[in-house]
C-alpha cells in the first residue's frame, strides 16, 4: 500500500478539517493503515472523523514524548508505543493523535506542542506502515515552527476569493524554503466554474500546482450542524465523490492502489483539474 504524510493547511475556514477527516476514513476504507493527527491548538478534527468526548476522545500528546536533536525533534518512544498509548480508534479505523492545546490562559507559547507533532511525523516516516494527515492551525506558525517539516505534501486549501488565496499564497512561499517535497492547491466551497477558474488562473500566475476541485455543498454545513461527519451525512455526494478524486491525486498509484508513481521525483502525479 502507498505510505505518504500529507498535512493540510489554509486560511480559517477555508475547510481544511472537513476534507481531512473525509480523506482519512475514505483511505482507511480503502485499507490503508491512517494515523489522523490533529496539529490545531483548537482541535475538532474528532468531532469531524466521527470521534466525541463521551466515546474516548483522546487527550494530548505530552510533550515529554519529544528528544531534540540535531536533525530536529524526535521521539522518546517507539511510533507504536506512542500511537497505543495516546490514539483513539476512530470510525472506519483511522487513529487519532492530538497536538497539546491551552489549559489555562497566559499558559505561554506552544512550542513544545508543535515539536512533539514535529517529532512524531519525523518517525513515522521510519515505519514505512502508515498513511498519516496532518490537520494543522489556520496562523502559519506551523511553518514557522517546522510542525510540518516532514511533511511529503503540503495541501492548501483555498476558497475562491482574494484573502484565501494570498493565505494560501503566502504559506507555499514559506513551504518553498522547507524540505516539503510537493506543495498543491485544493480549490474548495466552488459554487461555480467561475469560482474554479479564478483559482486556477490565480494558481497559474504564482506557479502553484492546483490539484483539485470541490464543490460548495449545503450538506457540509448540514453534516456540522447534525454533529454528523461528512462521510456519514452525506457519503455520495458531490463534496465526498470529489475528496475522493483528490485521494487518488495525492497517492502514488491511486488511492486503492500500491504502484510506485512514473512521474520524476518533485513532478505532480495524475491530472489538474
């Protein structure tokens, strides 16, 4: 099975958690192994996956797990040892890992926070077992931080209109100077072709591969307000069937595939649309 770490970024709102939680179950039905960690200090990625207090939401990643080293943080434990420590068992299979947030105010910065994120994306790269998301905060600081620095993609997700589009910008000028191997554009909440072109050709202009098209959908605000995830509310819908299309975008030989991708390293793979 294809083994990639994709963390989704983009302006707030712009409806990062909704396709991250609807990739994760969509993949794991597809049987990849997801670990889902939700890198957002205000986290709801549980709530999106099918995950509620009341059924074993999991608490925070303690910051106790992290070894800083030259090459950047690392863990104190084994990948597997955390994962059964600290996840949840999410619907469909996916794990659920959750950064560190406030518990009280004036508490200071969460760097810590981000590095034991950091840490734990670094190692699972080492397993060569998982298919991991990372559903990070809206404030560039995960850039800032290196949160996402192991990351092989950088999504961004990005509504048809000027300030989404300069955050999404302005997060893939600063992705350009990590080690992230392939930044992408997602276009969301597209409630026509008008809406989708202006994304390509603001894409186009600053060189920005655009990888995928989803259409706006009343069932995304239907699903949150039922405290319902998207996958179960509304699973052949349009939204889904276009997360779905994405998924096989992202992964080297297609979502339910296993092929190595014949494109050369740093060239997109499949079509844009």
């Amino acid at each position: 099975m294809s083994r990639i770490k994709i963390a989704i970024a983009g302006k707030g709102g712009a409806g990062k958690t909704t396709i991250c939680a609807t990739l994760a179950r969509l993949l794991a039905r597809a049987g990849h192994e997801v670990v889902a960690i939700d890198g957002d200090s205000n986290p709801n990625l549980g709530p999106a996956l099918g995950v509620t207090a009341g059924e074993g939401l999991p608490g925070f990643l303690p910051t106790s797990l992290v070894a800083r080293r030259f090459e950047g943080p690392r863990l104190t434990e084994s990948v597997d040892v955390v994962l059964d420590r600290f996840a949840t068992v999410a619907p469909d299979g996916v794990r659920l890992v959750r950064m560190g947030a406030p518990e009280h105010a004036d508490d200071g910065c969460l760097c810590s926070a981000h590095a034991t994120v950091s840490a734990l994306m670094a190692d699972l790269d080492t397993e060569g077992r998982y298919v991991t998301l990372l559903d990070l905060e809206a404030s560039p600081e995960h850039l800032s931080r290196g949160t996402a620095r192991n990351a092989d993609v950088l999504l961004l997700v990005a509504e048809p209109y000027f300030r989404s589009l300069e955050a999404a910008r302005l997060q893939a000028s600063l992705a350009a100077e990590t080690a992230i191997g392939r930044v992408a554009v997602v276009a969301n909440k597209c409630r026509s072709a008008n809406d989708h072109d202006a994304i390509a050709e603001f894409c186009d202009r600053h060189r920005l591969e655009l990888v995928g098209r989803i259409p706006f959908s009343e069932s995304v605000l239907d699903a949150d307000a039922a405290g319902r995830p998207l996958v179960e509310f509304d699973g052949d819908g349009a939204v889904v069937a276009a997360v779905a299309e994405l998924a096989d975008r992202l992964l080297p030989g297609g979502a339910a595939g296993a092929a190595e991708p014949e494109t050369a390293a740093g060239e997109p793979i499949g079509e844009v649309v």
